[in-house]
C-alpha cells in the first residue's frame, strides 16, 4: 500500500483513538464507581483477584492468538485468495472458542485451587478475602473466552479496515457494568456484590457479541467457524502463536507477581497497585495502543507488499506520535501523582489516605511511561516479520529481573507497594531498549534515528512544561478544580512549546496529516 493513502490511515488512528478514549473514560468510571463503593477494602482486593485471573489469562491469550492469526490471515489473502484466508481463520477461531470454552466451565466450577495460586496471601486469613474471591470468579470465569473471541474477531474487522466493532465493544462493556454498579449503590446496597458480579459478566458476554455480530454480518459467505484440532492451518497458527504465548505470558507473570507479593502487604495494597496501574494503562491505551493498533495492518501490508520505504516512514511516524504524548504525560504522573488520585478516586469509601498511598503508586508508574508506550510498538514490528522467538526471550529476561528487584524492593528495602510499582516501570525500560536493539537488521531499510531530534524535542518542551506543573502544584489550593485547571494549562504550554520548536508530530497535526 502507497504512502499516498494517508487519508485512510489518519481516518483508522482517528477512529481508534476515539474509540480507545471513550473506553478509557468509561473504564475509568468504573473504577471511580468501584473505589467510591468499596474503597481500598477486602471487597475490592478479592474482586480484583477474581478479574485478574480470567482477565489476565485472556488478554495474554489475546495477545498472541491476535498477534498470530492476523498476520497469517492477511498473508493468505496476499498469496492465495480470500476463501482460503477465511478457511484458515474459520478453523482457528472455532477449534479456539471450543478449547476456551472447556477451559473457562473447568474454571467456573472449581475456582478455589487458582485463587489459592494468585493471591496465597488470602489463605493466611480468616477467609473472607479467599471466599468473595471465590465466588466471583464462579460469575466471571468465562472472561477468558470472551476476550480471546473478542480479540480474533476485531482483529479480522481490521484486517479490512472496519474498526467499528474494535469502537464500540469495550466502552458498551463497561458502561453495562458501571450500571449495575450505579444499580447496586443506589438501589440495592445489600445486594452489591452479587450485582457486581452478575454486571461483570453481563458486560464481557456484550464484549464478545458486537463484533461477532458485526463480523457475521459482514461476511456471510465467508464466517463459518468450525472444530478441527487436526487442520493445517490451525496447526501453522499453533507454530505463530505459541512463542508470542510465551513471550507475552512472561510480561504477565510480572503482574502475577506483583499481585502474590502484594497478597502479603497490608489490606488494600492490591487495590492501591490496580488504581495506579489503571491511570498508566488508560493513558497508554488512548494514544500508543490505539497508534499502534491502527497503523499494524498498513505496516503488515507494506511489508507483504515488499514496500520498506513507506513501512519505516509508517513506523517514524508512530514512533514520533508515542514519544510526543508519553514524555509529558509521563512528567505529568510524577508531579501530579497524589491530586490527580484526589481527583480521579476521593469519594464515598475512599479516603486522603487512599488517594494518598495510590498518589504514591502513580508517580512511580509514571517513570516507566514513556516505555511502555514504546512497547505497544515493538513487538508488532517483529511479528509483523515472523520473528516470534525475539520477543519471547526478551520478555523472559525481563521477567527473571522484575521478580528479582520486586523482592529486593518491596521487602529487605521495605517499600512495600511502591517497590512493586518502581520494579514494573523499571523492567519495562529494559525490555523496550532490548527490543530496540535487537530490531536492527529485522526490516530493511528500518531505521529510528530520524526520531532522535523530535525525541529531544519533546524532552526539551516536557521539561518546561513541568516546571509549570510543578510551580501551579505549590501555589494552587489543593483542590480538584485547580488540579483539572493545572492539567490544561500545561497541556497548552506543551503544544504551544511543540509548535514553536516545529515538532513534526505538530505541524503534521496543523496539515492534518495524523
């Protein structure tokens, strides 16, 4: 695909973006809802146990089955034709759905023995942490089958161009749930927890169904999921797909970590980490996740297509549009990190204390940022070659080292919850420059030096809009409305910086040309 069809390309970032924000902020309420009903309580920590085990387990899933299945896909569309292209991802997605669905009953049916693995630290208790965590994974154990659906499917809408479904899926999921969140606040406060779960599960079914539905209705001569544990292509994408499980699996367990050592801190520290760690991943899934989604399948085309000039100016690009966004937003965190949890999270059950020890949380997630907005770019770029082993390895050092400093830092230095936090920012800084010098020679004619000057550029207008955050943070009254007005202000100064530094994200910004 030509470089010259950059109208479509600005339109797709343009709609993935908007539609990752309006998730964003839609999740986010949820978590303000879920922070003003149950603050940093045993409620919340046994929930969010319960969400992390199917959660975590289809998202890593989701990363690689996506991560395999698209390039294949689109490579049979290239080399053969359309019909053998949607046999391949009928086989895949069928016999997929089938093994997830086994899994996620099994894991329905008997919870105890995988809360016991993921939160250890519950069992030492009374048992009320270990028994709502129980009972909410009972409701929410087929999460799992629904994110790993909902991935192949949008990923196959992309694949055409059609992100409607990747728009809409994830911000009707968490409006439902917000609404039974809203409905057992207001209306019936004794029968909370059974709605919580009832609405988590409600809105991962919606999730799966919208772009099911979009997809079938789209290629109806084509959508035809079936069950073949034996077909080639089912095994051809086995072969794709299980060094980017292994890979992203590693990135996973960093969190599984964090989640066991913080299972032995005091009460409320697995909450503290997940408000915390909520803030850094909406910023990084409004801009870099969705730039990277939505320039993935050009980059894939282009590199199908032999054209490598367009591919690295593609890959510029995202680049330059990340960096741009993830400096000063990084800075952001880490001056504002407690007003910012005042605002976001201070209400009902939530406390200053709370907003205090999760302001902690944030600032140090803060450092890590910049890189992980990087590593929503990476990995594709690799995938998008075949090269699934590179990433694996990486991430496994990665994940021997996080293990490592996240003792080291949470308990013989004694920093509990913030030495879990500083050791993920910092094992994410080392995976990104890993990743960035082992994709020399991967693509030819791939080179990020051209970066390097608009990278400056950023640093240099982040480090004065900081000092303009940091000067409102001392002399405005600590309330939320300042917090909001400090935001804006810097936000301009930034642009403002951008464009008088003739930053190439801006004036292609002023061309209309992202």
């Amino acid at each position: 695909m030509p470089m010259e069809n950059q109208p479509s390309l600005r339109k797709a970032t343009g709609q993935v973006t908007v539609a990752v924000l309006i998730s964003r902020v839609t999740g986010f309420l949820r978590e303000v809802a879920l922070a003003s009903l149950y603050g940093l309580s045993g409620i919340r920590d046994a929930y969010n146990i319960s969400q992390y085990i199917p959660n975590q387990l289809g998202s890593l899933l989701n990363a690689s089955t996506s991560a395999g299945l698209i390039p294949l896909f689109m490579r049979l569309r290239h080399e053969k034709d359309e019909q053998s292209a949607w046999q391949a991802a009928n086989a895949i997605v069928g016999t997929t759905a089938f093994a997830l669905f086994i899994f996620s009953l099994i894991l329905s049916i008997f919870p105890q023995p995988f809360v016991a693995v993921f939160a250890p630290g519950f069992l030492s208790e009374s048992g009320a942490r270990f028994n709502l965590a129980v009972y909410f994974l009972r409701f929410t154990a087929f999460s799992t089958l629904f994110i790993v659906m909902n991935g192949m499917l949008t990923g196959l809408s992309q694949a055409y161009k059609d992100f409607v479904p990747y728009m809409v899926s994830a911000p009707m999921q968490n409006i439902i749930i917000l609404l039974f969140i809203v409905l057992a606040y207001f209306a019936f406060p004794h029968q909370s927890i059974f709605l919580l779960a009832l609405g988590t599960i409600s809105g991962a079914a919606v999730f799966v169904l919208i772009p099911l539905l979009r997809i079938a209705s789209k290629n109806t001569g084509f959508f035809r999921p079936f069950v073949d544990f034996k077909n080639p292509y089912v095994k051809e994408f086995l072969v794709l797909a299980f060094p980017i499980l292994l890979g992203s699996s590693v990135q996973y367990i960093n969190v599984l970590v964090d989640q066991i050592m913080a299972s032995f801190l005091p009460v409320g520290s697995i909450a503290a980490l997940n408000y915390g760690n909520q803030l850094m991943t909406m910023v990084v899934g409004i801009f870099a996740a969705s730039v990277s989604a939505a320039y993935y399948p050009y980059i894939i085309e282009d590199f199908h297509s032999s054209a490598y000039q367009d591919l690295n100016r593609r890959v510029q690009k995202a680049f330059n549009v990340i960096q741009a966004i993830m400096i000063p937003s990084a800075i952001g965190l880490i001056i504002l990190g407690f007003p910012l949890a005042k605002l976001l999270f201070q209400r009902g059950n939530f406390s200053l204390r709370d907003a205090q020890v999760t302001g902690t949380l944030i600032r140090a997630y803060g450092i890590g940022l910049f890189a992980a907005g990087l590593s929503m770019l990476y990995p594709r770029l690799y995938y998008t070659t075949g090269d699934t082993s590179t990433p694996m390895k990486i991430a496994s050092a990665g994940v021997i080292f996080n293990i490592a400093l996240n003792y080291i830092l949470a308990f013989p230095l004694g920093l509990g919850a913030l030495g879990l936090a500083l050791s993920t920012s910092i094992t994410i800084c080392l995976n990104v420059i890993l990743y960035h010098v082992f994709i020399r020679g991967k693509i030819p004619h791939l080179t990020l030096r051209p970066c390097l000057q608009p990278m400056i550029k950023s640093f240099i207008a982040a480090t004065i809009m900081g000092i303009v955050t940091y000067s409102l943070y001392r002399f405005l009254p600590m309330r939320n409305m300042y917090t909001l007005l400090n935001v804006f202000i810097s936000a301009v100064v930034y642009g403002l910086l951008m464009v008088v530094m003739r930053h190439p994200v801006a004036e292609d910004l002023l061309r209309r040309e992202i």
